[in-house]
C-alpha cells in the first residue's frame, strides 16, 4: 500500500470565465457554481473553485464530474497540483499575508 504524502495528495483547482449578459448565461454561471459546491469545492476566488484530494485516483473522479456538468459557454480550465505545491503558494490580502484555506485531515489505515 503506498502511504498518503504530499506528493500523492492532490488539489484540483477550476478556473472559469463565464458569460453573464443575458438571464440564461446568469443561470448557468450560478448554476455551474453551485454543482462545484455540491462536489466538494470551495471558492478560493470568484472565478476559481478547489477541492482537496487524497489520491490520482479520487482526483479523475471529480475532475471526470466537473467535465459532466460544464456550462455550453465560457472558459473552464481544471489545474491539478500536488500537496506540496499547494503547500509553497504564498498568499496575500492588501499586502498581508494571508493563511491557506484549512486543509482537511487525513485519515491513515495500518
């Protein structure tokens, strides 16, 4: 069994520009939005959602998900990173350093 490390956790990250003109776009983008959230994203920024994985494996399901449910318009790109890249983003609000969205525990089985 490979253990759980921080090169085998995964983030996925999804970045979207979506159209918001008409009532049909506005729907869409709410609507693509809330089925990230029901997958298990959060917002780290408007237009970007991400989810915490433990494994390659669990990573494609959601990324398999996301792909199922994309809006007919708009840019959507799906960026995966290991734990440890996640883990080296330097983050700041108005010149202040800023911490990291709260990592869930992991759980590990002997």
């Amino acid at each position: 069994m490979m253990r759980l490390n921080e090169y085998r956790i995964l983030w996925i990250l999804v970045l979207f520009d979506l159209p918001t003109e008409t009532k049909k776009e506005k729907k869409d983008h709410a609507g693509f939005r809330k089925d990230l959230m029901k997958d298990g994203f959060a917002m780290f920024q408007f237009s970007i959602y991400l989810r915490h994985c433990s494994s390659r494996e669990n990573a494609d399901v959601h990324i398999k998900r996301v792909k199922g449910f994309l809006p007919e318009k708009g840019y959507v790109g799906i960026l995966t990173i290991t734990d440890k890249q996640f883990g080296m983003m330097e983050l700041f609000q108005a010149r202040k350093v800023k911490d990291r969205p709260n990592v869930p525990q992991q759980l590990e089985m002997f």
